[in-house]
C-alpha cells in the first residue's frame, strides 16, 4: 500500500511567534509560490510543523494557503480545569492546529511522560479530531542492552490501549531512538528499517485489520537532516521524518521533503 510520506518539524522550544512565522516565509520561499511545494502528484508529502503553543496562532496565519500543515507539541487529556501549564484539545483546535506529537522522548525523560499518560493524551488527540504524532524509541542503554524491541513493543502497546483500526486513521508513529535525537548520531538506515518493520509487524498483531499495518505510517526522528534523509527515506518502512534541528534551518527542511518525493 502507498502511504503518503510526512515530514514533520519539531521546533521544540524554539522560536516565539515573529520568529515562527519568519520561519515560515522562509519555508514558503523554498518550496515555491502556493506552496504547491517541490514536488506534485500522489508522491507530494505532507509537510508539518510544530511550533510552541504561544507560536502556534501565528504560524497557523502565516501558514494558510500553503501546504504547510501545523501541529503541536503536546496535549492534556482533560478539555478543561486546574492543570496548571497544560492545554487542551479544544484549545488547540482553537489555534487551528490539525496535529499534535505526544509522547516525545524529552516528555518521558523530563517531564514524567509515561505509557499510560502517553494512551490519554492520544485518546484526548483523538476526541478532538486531531492527528496524533505518537513517539516510542529506546535508550541507548536499552540498545546495548538487546531489548529495543521489547522497550518498543511496550510503548507501542501501552500508547495504543483501547484504540480502534478506525481511530488508527489518525495516528502516526514516530521511531525515535533516543540516542540519536539532537546527538548527530543517526540510525543506520538498516538500524532503522529494522525496527520500523518490527513495529508493523507488531501493528499486524494488534489490529485483526491488516490494513492498519499497511496504512499507518511510520517516521523516523533522530539526527535526520539533508544529508542522510534520502537513505533512510528509501527504506521500504520509513514513511517520513519527525525532524528536530535541521526542521529551524529552511534550506534543509526543504531538502528533506525534496528527498521524500
Ligand atoms: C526530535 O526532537 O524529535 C528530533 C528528532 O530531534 P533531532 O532531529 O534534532 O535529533
């Protein structure tokens, strides 16, 4: 099954709201007027950003009638009341946002991210619409140790508790093995396709529906940037890229999504 590539910018905490939407021009600009973008036809990917959430409005503005699509960085589970620092699906949507990343490995490692929080956040994404960047990967510790594929299984599972082959319409997983995010230390494209085909065979499993294992994408995040994204895109399951770094530098930005078409 053909799945269309997405290639997502993380902008983590980077970038206020004049910056952001500076981004964005400079984004359009290097994928041509209208953004109809490089390339066209059913290989177009998507291309998403993710900004902060005091950016987000500002990026949206800037954003309309491109291709750019805006995301956020996360999402609490509840639509309203005292959580303090948190926000809301509805509050996202507001924003006009149509995706969001949840369980990011900076969530988990800082912030006390775990498995079950990472299945409501997903479930609040879900209930309002939105599409849901999910993110599972290992430890370096956890590589060395021979258990990525338990450690990712365990997310994997955990995340997707109680969701439905219809709901996986809207979930996109993101590999991202942590010791390859913001390090420059890259996943081997083998390194990569291996887990990726391990987590759709695990989706295989999961879901009797065959074809949530065909339709879902897969990305993979990690020290992707111009130079090594057209290796680990070509991988059979690597249906994109949740880029951090290389998504606030324009020019490369745009060469990774040139890479994807
Ligand atoms: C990320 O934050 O999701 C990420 C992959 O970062 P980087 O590309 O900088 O490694």
């Amino acid at each position: 099954m053909a799945r269309q590539i997405l290639i997502a910018g993380n902008w983590k905490m980077n970038k206020g709201a004049a910056d952001g939407a500076q981004l964005i021009k400079d984004l359009k600009a290097q994928f041509g007027s209208g953004c109809s973008c490089c390339c066209s036809g059913a290989k177009k990917p998507e291309v998403l950003v993710c900004p902060t959430f005091t950016t987000l409005s500002a990026v949206v503005a800037e954003a309309q009638g491109s291709c750019l699509l805006v995301g956020a960085q996360n999402i609490h589970w509840a639509d309203q009341g005292a959580f303090t620092g948190e926000i809301s699906g509805a509050m996202l949507k507001e924003c006009g946002v149509t995706h969001v990343i949840i369980g990011h490995s900076e969530r988990r490692q800082y912030f006390g991210e775990t498995d079950a929080t990472v299945n409501q956040r997903l479930k609040a994404a879900l209930k309002n619409g939105l599409t849901a960047v999910v993110c599972v990967g290992e430890t370096l510790a956890e590589r060395e140790a021979g258990t990525t594929n338990v450690v990712v299984e365990r997310q994997v599972r955990g995340a997707l508790a109680d969701i439905s082959a219809d709901d996986m319409k809207k979930v996109v997983i993101a590999y991202e093995p942590v010791w390859a995010i913001g390090t420059g230390k890259v996943a081997s494209d083998e390194q990569a396709q291996e887990v990726h085909a391990f987590i759709r065979g695990l989706l295989k499993v999961m879901f009797s529906c065959p074809c949530v294992a065909d339709s879902t994408r897969i990305l993979y995040g990690g020290s992707m940037n111009a130079a090594n994204a057209a290796g680990l895109l070509a991988q059979p399951d690597i249906d994109g890229g949740l880029i951090g770094g290389a998504s606030l530098k324009p020019a490369d930005f745009a060469t990774i999504v040139k890479a994807a078409a």
